[in-house]
C-alpha cells in the first residue's frame, strides 16, 4: 500500500520550503514574511483543500449547495488573502497577478455561468464601493479585476448579508459561481508559490 505523502494538500513544493525554511529562509524564496505567518498560510490552505462540503437538515439541495460553495469561497479567500500578505501584495495591487489574457479568460468564463449577471447585481447592493466599482465594471463587459469579485462575494457573505438563494437568481448560480471563483484562487495561488520554490530549487543547482 502506497503511504500518503505528508505534504498531500499543503501549497506545491512545500516539502522544499519545510527542508530549507529555516536555512536560508523564506526570503530566499521570495516570500516577505516570517515562517510562522508562512505556517498560517498553509494551514489556511489546508482546510480550503480539505473541504468536502457542509450539509443541511431541511433546507433543499440547491440551498445546501449555494451554502457549502460560499463557506468553500470564504474558506478559499482566506488562504489567498494571507498569501497575498506573504508576497507583499495587497487586493488593490492583485491584478499584477495576471497577464491581460489570463483576466479577459477568467472574467469571460464568469461571465458565461448561468445567472452570474443576476449574482452579481444582487450582490452590488450589500457591498462597499471599493467592490462595487469593480462589480459595475464586470457587469458592463469592462476589464475588472477578478479577484475583487472573490473578495465582494465573501465579503458579503461574512458579514451576513449573502444568503445562498438570492431573489431573483437562478437557484444553480451561487454555488456554480462560487465553486468557478475557489478554482480561479487555488490556480493562482498554486502557480505563485509552485514558481518561487522553483526559482529558489533552480538557484541551488547553479554551480558556485
């Protein structure tokens, strides 16, 4: 029987990082906080990986569902917003994340859910304008930024005002559009930390 590797839902190349993230550090690798707050990151990410969904009594499929994708979401966002802290970014400077073409793909796939139009508009009105602009952008087929569209979504649902079948949405759309949002993370983060550990593998082998 094949043993689990350890490092089976920790962000890509962690192993790298646990052997040499005391000696030299993380900063060789190119992240800009301590280890610990690292640690947090990853334990952050871990239980986002690990989610399987929630279950409900009395509540109907599609609502069960809608909910289990928004705790997904806020689970998700948590990780991404504390990997933001560990490379140095904030929200308002994310979009250098993506190359022009990995946004119009993204927003355009958002664009194309059933009902992410109806989602996104009912949700305009619970948030701050900092999500709001980027919302009404999305919403005119302009170039947004997609991860503001993930923070508005758990935003609103953290602080209690997004609930799992808004009116006036399909019933499918907030776990459909959800479950979209958590990929789009999980790849980003994935090829972020995957890169600096590469970069940091390939400096190692360079002859002195």
């Amino acid at each position: 029987m094949k043993i689990p590797s350890p490092y089976r839902s920790y962000p890509p190349c962690w192993e790298t990082l646990d052997s040499f993230a005391l000696v030299p550090g993380p900063g060789y690798m190119g992240f800009v906080v301590t280890l610990s707050q690292l640690n947090r990151f990853a334990a952050r990410y871990r239980a986002a990986k690990c989610f399987s969904g929630v279950t409900f009594d009395e509540l109907t499929r599609t609502t069960s569902d809608g909910y289990s994708a928004l705790v997904h979401l806020l689970l998700t966002y948590s990780a991404f917003e504390h990997f933001l802290r560990c490379i140095g970014l904030e929200l308002r400077n994310s979009n250098a994340l993506l190359s022009q073409d990995e946004r119009d793909r993204a927003l355009g796939k958002l664009r194309s859910l059933t009902g992410s139009d109806d989602f996104f508009r009912a949700l305009r009105q619970h948030l701050e304008p900092r999500y709001q602009r980027h919302v009404d952008i999305f919403r005119s087929q302009g170039a947004c930024n997609p991860l503001y569209l993930a923070a508005a979504v758990r935003h609103a649902f953290a602080h209690g005002h997004l609930a799992a079948s808004p009116q006036g949405v399909p019933q499918e759309t907030v776990g459909t559009v959800c479950r979209y949002l958590c990929r789009v993370l999980f790849w980003l983060m994935d090829r972020e930390f995957r890169s600096r550990i590469e970069a940091f593998e390939a400096e190692l082998e360079v002859p002195a």
